[in-house]
C-alpha cells in the first residue's frame, strides 16, 4: 500500500549573477486519513512508505489496539484516495479525548495525555559513547529517501549494537509510530531498546517512547525542556546532539558509559 516516497521538481537555480533551470528530487507529504469501523478518526500527513505501519503504530500508540489480533481488516479504500479503512475484531474504538496538535513538523494529531502518569522505566540497559555514536552514523546511512532528496526525518531501534527497524518520514512523530507498527506486524520487541532519531525529542517523542517501554532515546538534536521534564518524571535516559564521538546526556546518564 505505499507509494512513492519522492516526486521530481523544476526550479531556478541562481548561482553568482546567473541562474538555469534544473530539476532534483523531493520528499513527498500526503494526507491520509484513517477510518476505524466506518468513523473517521485522524488524518495524518506523511510520506507514504511503510503505510501499514505508521497506522499499525497510530493505532497502538492511542490506545485503540494492543496487538496485531485486535485489528481484522487494515487496507487502503479502492473508491477513496487516501483513505485507509480499518476494521477492529471485536474491540470497541474508545472514546477519544481532546486531540493536540502535536510540536513536530507533517501536522501530527494525538488524543493521549502528554502529561499522564506513567511507570517509571526500570531497566539495567547500558550503552557506551561509542555505541551511540555508532548507531547514529548506521541510521543516517540507512536513510535512503533523505539521501535522494533530503526534507525527512530517520528513526530507528537498536540493540546495543545494530539498527534492527528504520524509518523514514516527514513528520518525526510517524518515524516512531512506524517502527511501533513494523514490531507489532513482526513481533519485534520494543522492550529495554534504543530509539535513534535524527530530529528534536519534543514531548510526544519521549510520550511514544515511554508506551514502547524504551529506556533510551538519542537524537543529532536537542530535546525540548518538556521532553527532559517527562524523562525524568519517567527515568528515561535522553541523549541529545550525538555528532561523532561527542553528545549530551540530560537525564539518567548512569545508562551511558564512557568505555
């Protein structure tokens, strides 16, 4: 069900004191909005790789599914372009709350409390600067729709020493629900990993990661004062501007080791 990830543009290229026309690759952003048993739930702006995931995620992320059994027909409308009809098997579609409009970039929706009071994460996960600085260069090198075009964001989970699920999107937000969605789909675990990303931690990113049960999260960016508050709150170990061997580590840093 996914399309293409990239489209090609002209446009003028100036240069000095002249300009030519030229064309290049760029990342695409489509709306596609999902309905769960014939009610409109959300439309989400992405690019559109990994479709099944990124709603396998949504849909876990929020609350509306908690397996890969819940969901009994997942599969893109034939007399509606964009949309995506799912049917649950024998679950009732909760009552949403107040949607928020979400920090990141691609328009990200989510019903859920930002602020909810979850468990803190107990996990004896510990991994050393270099493996950190190490998984990042495997992410950006795994990101092909950005090394074409540019304009996406790339996340994935790791173990201590390889990037097993990557995703790329326009919204950071859908990175996170598409690697969610691509586990859930395989029966990867989620449990006591790593989630890489290369935009900012805001707080929906530390929110995703906590429902993941994920101890760590490290970015090429900085995280936002909410994103630290809630690690914190949550004992999750936030990693910000890994660039080479160096980066900052503003909560839990007895995760991280210098050997």
């Amino acid at each position: 069900m996914d399309g293409k990830t990239t489209d090609t543009v002209d446009y003028i290229r100036y240069e000095g004191d002249g300009s030519r026309p030229m064309e290049r690759p760029v990342v695409r952003e489509v709306p596609w909005t999902i309905h769960v048993d014939g009610q409109e739930l959300v439309t989400l702006f992405c690019t559109p790789s990994k479709l099944n995931f990124l709603v396998l995620g949504f849909l876990a992320a929020e609350g509306v599914i908690e397996s890969l059994d819940d969901v009994l027909l997942l599969e893109t409308c034939e007399d509606q372009e964009g949309v995506i009809d799912v049917k649950l098997n024998g679950r009732e579609l909760p009552t949403t709350g107040r949607p928020i409009l979400l920090s990141g970039c691609g328009r990200g929706i989510t019903f859920d409390d930002l602020s909810a009071n979850y468990s803190p994460i107990e996990c004896s996960l510990q991994v050393s600067v270099k493996q950190i600085s190490q998984l990042m260069r495997q992410l950006r090198l795994s990101s092909p729709t950005h090394l074409a075009a540019g304009g996406t964001h790339a996340s994935a989970l790791a173990d201590g020493d390889q990037v097993l699920v990557v995703a790329e999107d326009v919204g950071r937000h859908n990175t996170l629900d598409k690697i969610r969605g691509e586990c859930l789909f395989h029966g990867i675990p989620t449990k006591d990993r790593i989630l890489l990303t290369t935009g900012r931690i805001s707080s929906e990113m530390v929110s995703k990661a906590v429902k993941m049960e994920v101890p760590i999260v490290a970015s090429r960016s900085t995280p936002t004062h909410l994103a630290v508050k809630l690690a914190r709150d949550w004992q999750m170990t936030v990693v910000g501007y890994v660039r080479g061997g160096k980066m900052n580590v503003y909560s839990r840093p007895d995760r991280v080791s210098t050997h």
